[in-house]
C-alpha cells in the first residue's frame, strides 16, 4: 500500500515538476526578447521576470523535483527487483540528463538575473523542447518497457525532435516576415 501512495506521490509531482520546466525556458525567452525594448521598459521587464522566475523555480519546480526523486527512491527501495530490470536503467539514465537540464535551468535563471546570459531566445526555444523530449523517451519506456517497442519508441523520439526543430524553424521565419510587416 506504502508503494502505491509513493507512486501516486510520484507521478503528481513529477506533473509539477515538467510544468515547471515547461514553463521556464518560455520566461526565458521572453526576458531575452525583453531586451529589445527601450531601457526603461526592459529595466521594468527584466525586475518582473527575475521575480516571475524565482518564484516558479523555488516554491514549485525545484521542491516538486525533491519530491519526485524522494518518491522515486521510496519506490525502488520498496521494490529493490525494479532495478535488475534493464528498462529503469535506461529510464533512469534519462531521469540523470533530467537532473542536468534542471540545473542547466537554474544556472540560465541566475545568468538573466545578473545579465549575464548569451543565450539567443532560438536557442532558448530549442532548449525549450529538450525537457519535452526527455519526458516522451521516460513515458514511452514505462509503459513498453520491452527491446522491440523500445526500438519503435526510439525512432518515434528521433522523429519527435526532428519535427519539434522543423516547428522551431518555421515558427522563427513565420515571427521574421510578421515583424517586419
């Protein structure tokens, strides 16, 4: 019973935690492109989104990550056999590069704080997808969990990030010819 209270724990924070990181990467853009207006308008801009940006970093993504791996860990010392099974050391590979992509966040959060930050708002919308990708190849791999859906799943995510990038690139020619009309 334990278990299945840690895993429904799991998987409504694990929602909270992907809506954060969802979210996130569009604030970024949003403050990057922020620094096109006036300086007056970009100071008022830049003050909110630092503001906007700490405040879904630290009281909903970061503790909704905490809870995510805490129940993670509940789940697999609850159930030790989950790991000699060779889909959740793959899944939890991907879970890592999760990991990393929540703290490259933080780390581009506190670079636009300070102004510090070179990312353009396109590569800011790649990494957007990045996020969305990691969580497609988790679900995916849960839910199959066998070698030969694994294989349709990794075409299907390959073909996912090459549709996102066509997505990305037509949707920076469309916002180009709509700004200089």
């Amino acid at each position: 019973m334990l278990y299945l209270y840690a895993k429904a724990l799991h998987i409504i924070f694990m929602v909270c935690w992907m809506a954060g990181l969802f979210y996130m990467p569009r604030l970024f853009i949003y403050h990057t492109e922020a620094k096109q207006k006036s300086a007056v308008e970009y100071q008022v801009l830049h003050q909110q989104f630092v503001v906007m940006e700490k405040r879904l970093w630290w009281i909903i993504t970061t503790p909704a990550m905490c809870i995510t791996v805490a129940t993670a860990l509940l789940m697999l010392y609850l159930s030790p056999g989950l790991l000699s099974q060779g889909w959740m050391h793959v899944k939890l590979g991907f879970v890592v590069g999760l990991l990393f992509y929540h703290f490259k966040s933080q780390q581009i959060m506190n670079w636009l704080a300070t102004g510090k930050s070179t990312w353009t708002s396109s590569q800011l919308r790649l990494w957007n997808e990045v996020s969305t990708i990691i969580l497609f190849a988790i679900v995916f791999l849960v839910i199959f969990r066998s070698a030969v859906d694994w294989i349709y799943g990794v075409v299907g995510l390959l073909s996912l990030a090459v549709l996102l990038m066509i997505l990305i690139k037509l949707y920076k020619r469309y916002r180009k010819t709509h700004n200089e009309e």
